[in-house]
C-alpha cells in the first residue's frame, strides 16, 4: 500500500494522478482540518516501491505503508505525533494519527535527519522548550530534516539561518518549511559556517563529537552576546572534553539520556 500526504486543496487532482497510474482503491483519512492522507492500494502488477519513487519525483510526499500485522502496528506506533511539554509536536505528513487538537504542530516531509523521536532531537528541543523567550535569531548548524529550526520558530523565534554540508538536507529543510507555512522565515544553504557573518541568539548544531570539535570556534564566535548555545549527538563521557573545546563559553545544562548527551553553553558575561 502506498501513503501520500496532500492538502484539501490538492486531494482531487493528487487522486486523479493515483488513478492514472492505474490504481484503483483509494482511501482518505483527515487527520487535522487541513491535512488528507490518501491511502492506495496498487493493483496486482503495480510496484509500489515504483510508484513512490515516481511521485516523490514529482513532488509529493509519498511512502511505502506495511498493510496489516505486526509491520503495521510497527508503522501506527513510529508515525504518532511526539509531543514536548504540551507545547510542541511534531509527526510525519502521512501520518494516520489524529492530530486536530496538538498544540505547536510541526508537520516533516520525506529526507533529512530528525523526527522527534531520536534523544539528540528531543534534548535540544527540549533546551529550545525552555530556553526560547521570542524574537530569538537561530542559527542551525547540520540542520538534516530543519526540526530545531522550525521548532524554534514554532515557541517564538524571529527567523532561522540552517547550514547542512548534504544539499539532500538542505532541501528537506526548505520543503518542511514550506509545509509548515514558515519558508518566509527560513534560510537553508550549504555554505560553510565560517561565511555565515554575524552573531545568532541561539546556535545549535546537533553534530557529534568530531563536527563539534572541528568547528568548536566557529561555532562560539557565532553566539551572541548573552545568547547561547547548544550541542547534540555526544556520549556522557565526552561532555567535559566538549566544554574545554568550546570554551570561553561556560556549561550551563547538561542533559542525559541513555548513551547520549548534550550540553547548552552561555558566554561568562551573559
């Protein structure tokens, strides 16, 4: 079976290219007021991993979907909404799961890392939950799929700078954006943080140790005075060494979950 999420305004013309392709049973589920998930069923024939590839070549925001069993409970439970401290969510497009009364609900489309569901993800955007007062400027270092960016917005932010060395990301970024109405907002580009000018509010680069480490200065040299700064995708065991490398900015929060870690870094003077 195959899963595309679509608009109210593009349901008819998104089933009309469905039943070209030659697929016949169609079902429309309306998990919010605005969003419709079309289930299809391919004909006997049909490759369906085909047919998702053609339609995300032409933009649409289509996935494979398991049909029953347990690959289907699998699937029900990894495509819920995440929610974070009942002020954030976020979920996949084609989610099947009602979503009509979440509270700052951020939809993603397909590529780029971070759903929501990772620890690196949720200890960020629990940092942002805490952390952002509005009117913030971000910046996103190694932005993948733009959640944090867009998460920031999502609580208040005035608008997000996010860097990604994989143009892949990069365009995810930009798609989710649009999807979420802030693509005004957000600027995506590949170019290397040392030709990003000027400093941020809040910086958060969700890279692991060695893309920390290696651009441990540049990343301090873009936090503004009295803003901060948060990084992701470390072990416990190698918090105390990211602080060294990021110093002058002193810790102010440390989080843990199972094997993974990360910090929120301040200037002295902030």
């Amino acid at each position: 079976m195959i899963a595309v999420a679509t608009s109210e305004d593009e349901l008819a013309g998104l089933c009309d290219r469905l039943r070209s392709l030659g697929i016949g049973s169609l079902e429309v589920v309306k998990p919010s007021d605005t969003r419709r998930v079309v289930l299809a069923a391919a004909d006997d024939g049909c490759n369906e991993v085909d047919l998702v590839v053609m339609l995300q070549a032409e933009g649409a925001m289509a996935v494979t979907r398991p049909e029953g069993g347990a690959a289907l409970q699998a699937w029900f439970r990894d495509t819920s909404p995440v929610v974070f401290g009942g002020r954030l969510s976020v979920c996949q497009a084609w989610s099947e799961h009602d979503r009509s009364g979440l509270s700052g609900l951020i939809e993603l489309g397909l590529g780029g890392f971070g759903s929501g569901r990772h620890p690196t993800t949720r200890q960020l955007i629990q940092a942002l939950l805490q952390r952002i007062e509005g009117g913030e400027r971000v910046l996103d270092v190694g932005c993948g799929s733009g959640i944090l960016g867009l998460c920031a917005l999502k609580l208040g932010a005035a608008g997000v700078a996010a860097l990604d060395a994989k143009p892949e990301a990069v365009q995810a970024t930009r798609r989710n954006a649009q999807i979420n109405a802030m693509d005004a907002r957000v600027q995506a580009t590949a170019v290397d943080l040392g030709d990003i000018e000027g400093t941020f509010d809040v910086v958060v680069a969700n890279i692991a140790r060695a893309g920390i480490v290696e651009l441990a200065s540049e990343l301090v040299s873009h936090v503004s005075r009295g803003g901060w700064l948060g990084v992701g995708g470390i072990s416990p065991s190698q918090c105390s060494q990211i602080v060294d490398f990021l110093s002058p900015l002193v810790e102010v929060e440390r989080r843990t979950e199972g094997d993974w870690s990360s910090l929120v870094l301040a200037n002295a003077d902030s």
